[in-house]
C-alpha cells in the first residue's frame, strides 16, 4: 500500500517562503511523475507543479518564477519550495505520484498553506 505524508505547510506573510515535503512510503514503480496540486477554499483542485523521474519539471503559470520543484528518488521524496509567496497561494497543497507504466495515482492528505498580506 503506497502512502504519501506531507509535511511543511503553515502559516508564512506575503513575500515570505514555505518548503513543502511528500514522502512516499510502499511499493511504487520507479517511473513516475511527483507533483503538488492546490485547492483553495470554494475553487477547483489545481496543478501548481510536476517533476517526472528523469527531471523535466512543468509549472502552473501563477508559480512559475516563484516556486521549484524538485525530487529526492532514492528517497521517494517531493519538494516544493515556495518563494515570493501571495496571499493568493493560500490553499490545502496535495502532493501527487503518477505512476506511468501502471496508470496508478496515489494522494497524500494534504498541508494547509496561508499566506497573510
């Protein structure tokens, strides 16, 4: 069973940063895609970030600049770090694993983020 724990989420001001962790835990094919996902209060589940297991990285266009995605593969860990951060970034951040070869799609429980002006 594939569990995903997130951790770093709180409470930051405008301007300031956040570094979101998701580590992964089970059996999980080794390629795959890691991401972050955001949903904020009465709006739909959005991208924010996704990083493939070779690395190729894509943003949504309200992050990029601002935030980076990275990935630790030994350890099954995602990484977002939030710079710049906006009041409107605020919103439960979900992380992500895409499996490829299997079409699988594991969640983790999600991290509230909030961004005070």
């Amino acid at each position: 069973q594939v569990q995903l724990v997130e951790s770093g989420g709180g409470l930051a001001q405008a301007g300031g940063s956040l570094r979101l962790s998701c580590a992964a835990s089970g059996s999980i094919f080794s390629i795959n895609a890691m991401g972050w996902y955001r949903q904020a209060p009465g709006k739909q589940r959005e991208l924010v970030a996704t990083i493939a297991s070779g690395g190729t990285t894509t943003y949504a266009d309200s992050v990029k600049g601002r935030f980076t995605i990275s990935r630790d593969n030994a350890k099954n860990t995602v990484y977002l770090q939030m710079n710049s951060l906006k009041p409107e970034d605020t919103a439960v951040y979900y992380c992500n694993i895409f499996e490829t070869i299997t079409g699988r799609m594991y969640w983790g429980q999600g991290t509230q983020v909030t961004v005070s002006s």
